[in-house]
C-alpha cells in the first residue's frame, strides 16, 4: 500500500468517525435538553440558545474533518 492508498484510507476512516461521534453527541444533546425543557418549561429559551450553540460546536468537528478530507483528496 503506498502513501496514498493509506492516506486515502485514514482520512475516510476518520471522516466515518467524526460523522458517527457527531451524531451521538448531538442524538445525547437534544434528548438531555428536551428532557430539561420537558422538567422546567418556562427556561425554553434559555436551554434552546445552549442547545443551539452547543450543536453548533458539535457539528464543527464534523466540518473541520471535512475540510481535512477535502485538502488531502488532492494530495
């Protein structure tokens, strides 16, 4: 295997990864704040502005990995 299989292989490896990882924290996020909005109703807004800022964060990595597979793609 050359350097390009491999780096072909690890960058789509980790890509998987970071797309799984992502779904999980953001499948836990949304089930912890709608639990919390589910608890105490009239903190909606303050709970859906952490959840939104939160997901954003969470998907980044996604992204940034992403981006990573699209620099090496070329390579």
């Amino acid at each position: 295997m050359d350097f390009k299989a491999a780096m072909d292989l690890g960058v789509a490896i980790a890509l998987g990864m970071a797309a799984f990882g992502s779904a999980i924290g953001l499948g836990i996020a949304v089930s912890s704040a709608m639990g919390a909005i589910s608890r105490q109703p009239e903190a909606n807004n303050k709970i859906m502005m952490s959840l939104i800022i939160g997901c954003a964060f969470i998907e980044a990595i996604t992204i940034y990995v992403l981006v990573f597979a699209f620099m090496y793609a070329g390579k």
